[in-house]
C-alpha cells in the first residue's frame, strides 16, 4: 500500500542547494563589481558639483552679494566644502589649485559613502587617482 508523500527528498533539497549556490557563485563578483563602479561615479558626481558650487560662489562674491566663502587658490579645511553643495564630513582633504578653470584635489575619508578615494581635476576632466 502507497502512502501519500509529504515534503521532499533529500536529493531534491541538494539538488535545489546546489543550483542556488552557483547561481550566487556566478552573481557575487559580479554585484561587487557594480557597487565599487557606483561609489566612484558617485564621488566624481560629488567633485563635479562641488566644483559647480566653487564657480557659483565665485559668481556671487564677484558681484558683492556676499563675502564670506569666497573661494581662492589655497588649502580649505573640508569644513567650507559646505559653502559648495557638498557634506563635509565626508572629506579629509580639499584644495582648490586653480580658478581659470576651476581645478580642484579632493580626498573622501573613510566613513564616507565612497570609501576611501582620492582624484583631482576640472569639472570636465575631474578623475579619480590611481
């Protein structure tokens, strides 16, 4: 006599256990991959608006509607990144090395969003450092 079956064989579950773990042996890498390209497009994209601040600013200190944060050649404590757009926490080190055109060297700390990247450049060719 036949009795009804309830759940799975032990061969099925394996057999099940196996095609997910190299499914997620083929995917793994692979979303890696993808979250390290992400945080640095993300800091270039941060770069490229704080250089945006940077000529904003420059904008309004010319024109006399301010006078404080006005950008020039020199060390600037990651704190004034603030003035540009940008969350200063999570910056260890800011420069701007020229204002025709605007040239920045920027480093992200290592709580920050983006780990621990480093890159310098213009709006149009701003590039992470190797």
């Amino acid at each position: 006599m036949l009795k009804n079956k309830k759940g799975f064989t032990l061969v099925e579950l394996l057999a099940v256990i196996v095609i997910l773990a190299i499914i997620l042996a083929i995917a793994i890498p692979g979303i890696t991959g993808m979250v390290e390209n992400a945080k640095k497009n993300a800091f270039v994209s941060d770069a490229k608006m704080i250089i945006s601040g940077i000529d904003y600013r420059k904008l309004e200190c010319d024109m006399g509607v301010t006078t404080e944060g006005c950008p020039s050649t020199s060390v600037i404590l990651p704190s004034a990144l603030s003035y540009y757009g940008a969350n200063p926490a999570n910056y260890t080190a800011f420069k701007i090395t020229n204002m025709s055109p605007i040239t920045i060297e920027l480093t992200s700390a290592t709580t920050s969003q983006f780990g621990v990247l480093s890159g310098s450049g213009t709006k149009a060719t701003f590039a992470i450092a190797p």
